[in-house]
C-alpha cells in the first residue's frame, strides 16, 4: 500500500504541510485504479505480482492530482496520464488471468 511518505518521495516534498491533502489523493487514486480494474478483491491486489502494479499506478495518478491539482476543478478537464491507463489494463490482464486460475469461467467456482 502507497504511503504519505511513497507520495512525499516521487514528489520531492520535505515537508508535512500538504500532508491531509496527499492522503486525500493517494486514497482517491487507490478508489479509481481499484474501480477502473474493476475489482475491490484484497487477496488481489496483494500478489506478489500485482501490488507493485497497483503502487505504481496510485503513485502516479496520486502525484498527478497533486502536480495538477487544476484537473479537480470544474473549469477544465484533463485526462488519466497514460502511464496509470497502462498500468490499469495491465491489472485487468492480470485479474482475468486470476479468475480463469480460480474456474470461475468454468462455470463450477463462484468468484
């Protein structure tokens, strides 16, 4: 899971000022990659091979709503960056290789 101080890092901050304000966004940027994927499953997003992914993407659409905090407002919209689009379609690769692993498309194992 992201921390203040992940975000305080790829940012470059020293300070605590904007403390409230970061964990705001990095708890907004695990909402959206979560729903973008499509999935609010834990025992997911905790593999060895998705939480990375899922770092990486808060990380960036976190730093992003903080680097342009102009994109929250309701003047002007911009998009998702392409690195956290990327890194969405990756994971929802990943969880439709998990479900098929589970059966669930089987027909004989619940998700």
């Amino acid at each position: 899971m992201v921390t203040i101080d992940d975000l305080k890092t790829s940012l470059r901050i020293d300070g605590s000022v904007d403390d409230t304000l970061l964990k705001a966004y990095q708890t907004a940027a695990e909402t959206y990659v979560k729903n973008a994927v499509g999935v609010d499953d834990d025992v997911f997003f905790e593999q060895e091979t998705v939480a990375p992914l899922l770092d990486a993407a808060v990380i960036a659409l976190a730093s992003g709503y903080y680097t342009f905090r102009t994109s929250l407002s309701l003047v002007e919209a911009y998009p998702v960056d392409l690195a956290t689009n990327s890194i969405i379609a990756q994971l929802r690769g990943v969880y439709a290789d998990y479900l098929a692993d589970k059966g669930v498309f089987d027909g004989d194992k619940p998700a």
